[in-house]
C-alpha cells in the first residue's frame, strides 16, 4: 500500500511575492536534482501558484489523445503515473521528475511524448508569463490513458 502514497517532498520557502523555490526529496528520502537550466529567471524563481496556471492551450482531452498516440502501453497495463514538471516562461516543458508511477518504463515513455507535445501556455502572474512547476496525473487501463 505504501507505493501508492506520492513520495515527493517539496521544501518550500515562500516569499511575499508568491513564489517558491525548492528542493524535491525522492521517494528514497534522497534529494532529486531538479534541472531548472530552461528556467527565464536567474536564479531560477519557480512558481507553484499563480493566478492563472500553466496548460497544454488544446485542453486535457487533447493531451490524452496525444498521449495515446505516442506511448504504446501493454494491454493489459494498469496503474497511474504522477509527473512534475517546469513549464517555463517561454512555454516550454523541461525539468521532469516522477513522484509516483506504476511502471517506471511507462513514465519515461510519457516524458519522452511530452517532450514531443507543442502548444503549452505559460502561466501567468500580474498578467506576466512566468516560470512554473506543472503537476499531472495520469491513469491508464486497457493500453490506454483515460
């Protein structure tokens, strides 16, 4: 039961402004390294909240679709993966990590198809394009994302 608990610690230090850094803590209780060299900001400033959030400009189905193009999972593949990532100011995705996933292989193949997929939209703070960490959760059953 206990690899279904997300395993991913961020150590956050907030700021009157609303933003964060931070380091991730593994599952393993080990620090991740975080590459953050796709960041706009130097030193890196990555939001977690903003007023309006960070997103793939063709929507959720879009993704999935995407998603069940690009990875070929097994038929009888059950289970869910969790990813972090840095949509940075420029809208682009970098810096993956994996807090939780069924099928590591399954994970990477995912990041290697988001790494493929145009079109996010940076989020925004003061109606400002900002560095931001994205978060989904995907499940799939059947070979397919749902």
């Amino acid at each position: 039961m206990l690899r279904y608990i997300v395993a991913l610690v961020i150590t956050l230090s907030f700021t009157s402004n609303g933003y964060c850094q931070g380091t991730a803590i593994g599952p393993d209780g080990k620090q991740m390294k975080v590459d953050l060299a796709e960041a706009c900001s130097n030193p890196p400033t990555i939001f977690m909240v903003v007023q309006k959030p960070a997103e793939l400009k063709a929507g959720r189905k879009a993704l999935i679709a995407a998603l069940n193009e690009k990875v070929t999972l097994p038929k009888k593949a059950k289970g869910n993966v969790i990813l972090m990532f840095l949509i940075n100011c420029k809208s682009e995705a970098s810096g993956f990590i994996i807090p939780k996933a069924d099928d590591i292989d399954i994970a990477k193949e995912v990041i290697e198809a988001l790494t493929e997929i145009q079109g996010w939209q940076a989020g925004l703070q003061n109606e400002k394009p900002v560095d931001m960490y994205e978060m989904i959760s995907l499940a799939y059953k059947r070979g397919r994302f749902l």
